[in-house]
C-alpha cells in the first residue's frame, strides 16, 4: 500500500511538471515569408529582441495574406532555434 501511495505521488509530479513547461508568451512583429520555394515557411520578425520566429500554425490564422502586417500575438514555444536558418518554432495561441 506504501508502494502504490508513492507510485501515484511520482505520477503526480511528472504531470504537474509537464503542464508547467506549456507556457505562453507575447510576442510583436511584423509578419513576413522566408525561404525558397519549395521551402517557404512564414515568420514573425520581432524588431524588439532582433529575432525571428517560425510560425507553426500558420495557416489555421491565415497569416500568409497578412505579410508586412504589425500583429501582437500569444504564442507558445515549439521548439528552440537550432542556429543560422533553423529559427525557434512558435505555435499561435490567440492574435490581439
């Protein structure tokens, strides 16, 4: 019975630690395409931090009709930049 109460306390924290790591962020800047075809993909330029973010989810916002448009949008992180050409991965959440 001691077994199973610490069992079901080690689950807990795993999922409790797992929900924690879904956090959202604000993130602003203009809308943009990159790449070359047939490997285009759509970011957001953030002017503030001088980055750039790959958007995951594009097209369920139809952000390709919205290039060189000013967006404010919560986003949570995908995945986190690899280097020169492998920007960070954001899914959108909600665009304000």
């Amino acid at each position: 019975m001691k077994k199973m109460g610490i069992l079901l306390s080690f689950i807990m924290m795993f999922l409790s630690m797992g929900c924690a790591t879904d956090s959202t962020t604000i993130v602003s800047g203009y809308i943009s395409m990159k790449g070359s075809m047939p490997y285009t993909y759509i970011v957001i330029e953030d002017k503030e931090n001088h980055k750039e973010y790959k958007i995951e989810n594009a097209k369920e916002f139809d952000l390709k009709s919205r290039q060189r448009e000013k967006l404010t949008m919560e986003v949570s992180w995908v995945k986190e930049a690899v280097g020169p050409g492998f920007p960070a991965v954001i899914k959108v959440v909600k665009i304000y």
